[in-house]
C-alpha cells in the first residue's frame, strides 16, 4: 500500500480498527464491553486487545470499580503515548504545523509567516519538506511515532495521486506534491511516513466537526477566509467532493458580472469580492501597495482594518460591511444547494468578524430560498489559521481507526491469546 490512503485489508485489520475505535468511544471500557458493542466475540476481542497493545495504541487502566459482581474486569484506555499524527497547512502568507497524539492533544500548534506567493513552487515544496522534517523529529512529540503526514493547499488537488491541479493564488499548476515530499523527506533520512495532500478548504471542515466549537454537527460546511475562499462541506458528517474531488470552490461563484478580475481569469467572483485580499484594498486602501500582497503584508493589514474599524473609520467599516454582504450572498447559493445547519468562516474572517458577521447573516436569509436561511446557522471558527493543519492531522488520527491507514508494528511479538 504504497499511499497509505486505502487497500485491501484483512478481516483482522479491519477488526483491529474496529476495536481501536470502539475503546476511543468508551473508554475506559472492559473486554467484555467491548466485545458486546462490536458484536465480536470475547476471545478475539482479547486477542485484538493484545495486539493493539503490543502496537502502543491501547493500554489497560486499572479495575472496573463498578462492577458490583464477579471477578472486576481490567480497563482499557487508548495509549498516548506512543503515536502523533502530523497536519501542514501551506497558505499564500503562511504555514501551520499541528502535530497531535492518538487522543487528539496538541503535541505542536506553529504559525510560521511564509511567502508562499512569491517563492514559487520549487523553493516552496522545499520549505515544506523542510517544516515536515523537523516536526517529525521534534522534541516535542516525545519519541511519539508519526503515522502520517497531512498537506494542506488552498487549491484543486488529485487526492489518489497527491497532486495538486491547481492553486490559481499560489500560482502552482499539476504539482506532484507528494512525490516531491516523499523523495525530499527522503533525503532528509525519513521514511516510511504515509504522505496525504488535500484540499485546505476540506480539512478545515474536518477540523470544525472533529474538534471545533461546534464539534458534532453533521452538516456543515466551512469557509476559508484567505486570499482565496474554499467551502470544505460535510453531508451526514462525510466529506462531500464531488465527482473530481472539486466540490465547494464557492470563491469562483460568479456574482457580479463585469465586476473586479479574479484570479482565476473570471470576474466578479466570491473571492474577487470578499477574499481577504479584496477586502484589505477596500478596507485600508491607502495601506495597500501597489502589487500583489505579499505574504508579510496580509497579516499586518488586517491588523491596521481591525484598528480601524474599531475606532468606527467608515471607509473600513463601509468595506467590511459590502464583504460581508456579498459573502452572505454567496453562502445563500451554498444554503440553497446544500442546506448546511452550520457555516463556520475561518481563517482572516475570523478577527474581521464582528463587522462581516451581522450582514453576512442579513445578507444570507435575505437571499436564500429557505425561510430564515433554512436554519442555517452562521459562526465564526475558534480554530483560527490553524484549522486546515488540525484537521488533517485529525483525519490521519481517524484514519488509524477506519483501518485505511497501517496501523504500527508491534514492538513486541504478541502473546498468543
Ligand atoms: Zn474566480
């Protein structure tokens, strides 16, 4: 299973997922619990136990106090200690590294101020493998073993192939992203790490369901708030991506036409309209240089709007307020298709919300076909820029359990059950 994305498994690989998952859910838990959820029998629950110890992903926890007859049963738990799944986020002005362990506990939260826009793709595939390379030997995950390695990318990506097909703002076309990391990890002497590449928009969803404010709600979607805008969407809590993986590119909604060029080559797009770019040369349009952002200059920017719209500058608020409706405007296309119950904005919405917020939502049930916007709930991240990176190493995480990732060798051989 050269990708570490899906393969032919075996009844018992399937079985150790089964279990892995049941413990994460019921923890502490005996076997026999566990056995009567999984409707396994008592023997092989045993033996699967067994297994997932001597693999470090299960641990027993001392005795069930609340059995009240009989021999009391010894608790499991999930083991910590031994695993860390890794999620990166490339953006145009920054990368994110989040490393986290089997019960899903930050091991790593980084920001890192990056020009992805103007280093172009080869130094930026560099810096990336760089970034991986020392998280995956980092202190900080205390001798945790990766189980694998999520990239984020605000673009069109081949998921099977890990290529990304398009990112029209980090200027990046047919990428063999992942192959490139593998060989540069390679030489960096770390192997055998199961690489992914997926959609920024998609992990943020991930991330929102996983472990965000609002964890839990089955149909959501969320909105990336960067220079470009991606909607990762979720229907009965799976990924919605559509016959090429492309679903939710709602920041090439054509809403205006003739209006400003997006760069996609279309005009009057989301994006073009209520992309954070867009939005910082309305908003303090005397701040804006005269070229294309730079990685530097987003973060600073939206510093200065959020000042300024603080102190009640009209021409700040005036543009926040149009985003915000336009944003609602496109989100009521999204509502009428989908019917989300939940649309969590991210990213730079997120300190830029209080003034996009109240007119997004106006905006939304306004122009949606459904009274009050279908029930649609409209919310701001808790995730901050670090969504996409949390989600992807939490469906790494999830991955272990669904069986569509290896699960670690044993360190010791298995006692026979
Ligand atoms: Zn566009």
């Amino acid at each position: 299973m050269a990708s570490g994305t899906m393969g032919f498994q075996t009844v018992r690989e399937t079985n150790l997922g089964v279990v892995l998952r049941t413990v994460r859910e019921l923890a502490p838990c005996s076997r026999a619990e566990v056995a009567s959820a999984t409707g396994l029998n008592k023997t092989t629950v045993s033996s699967l136990v067994t297994d997932l110890m001597s693999r470090g992903l299960v641990r027993e926890t001392g005795r069930n106090s609340r059995q009240r007859v009989g021999r009391p049963g010894v608790l499991l738990a999930l083991d910590d200690s031994s695993i860390a799944a890794v999620g990166l986020e490339v953006n145009v002005d920054y990368l994110s590294v989040v490393a986290v362990d089997l019960l899903q506990r930050e091991l790593i939260n980084r920001h890192v101020p990056f020009d992805a826009r103007s280093a172009g793709a080869e130094e930026s595939v560099r810096r990336i493998a760089h970034t991986l390379g020392t998280t995956l030997t980092d202190p900080a995950l205390g001798g945790r073993t990766p189980v694998g390695v999520s990239v984020a990318v605000p673009a069109l990506i081949d998921s099977p192939s890990g290529t990304v097909t398009h990112a029209p703002n980090l200027g990046w076309r047919n990428l063999p992203l992942r192959a490139r990391l593998l060989e540069l990890l390679r030489e960096e002497g770390i192997e055998g790490v199961p690489v992914r590449v997926d959609n920024d928009a998609n992990l943020g969803a991930v991330a929102e369901y996983r472990v965000g404010s609002f964890a839990g709600t089955a149909d959501l979607a969320y909105l990336t708030g960067e220079v470009g805008i991606g909607a990762g969407l979720l229907t009965g809590g799976e990924p919605l991506r559509g016959a090429g993986g492309f679903a939710g590119e709602v920041g090439h909604l054509p809403l205006l036409p003739d209006g400003p060029e997006c760069a996609c080559g279309g005009r009057g797009c989301l994006e073009a309209l209520a992309g954070i770019d867009a939005i910082l040369r309305e908003a303090v349009p005397d701040r804006v240089p005269d070229r294309p952002l730079s990685g530097g200059d987003i973060a600073a920017l939206v510093e200065v709007a959020v000042e300024r719209a603080g102190e009640g500058d009209a021409t700040t608020v005036d543009a926040l307020e149009r985003a915000g409706g336009w944003l609602g405007r496109g989100l009521a296309v999204l509502i009428n298709i989908t019917n989300p119950g939940l649309v969590v904005l991210g990213g730079y919405f997120v300190p830029l919300g209080p003034w996009l917020l109240p007119p997004c939502r106006r905006e939304a049930v306004a122009t949606a076909f459904a009274p009050q916007a279908g029930g649609c709930r409209i919310e701001l991240s808790s995730l901050g820029l670090s969504a996409a990176a949390r989600g992807g190493a939490t469906a790494m995480i999830h991955s272990l359990d669904a069986g569509l990732l290896p699960l670690p060798e044993p360190r010791v051989p298995t006692a026979p059950a």
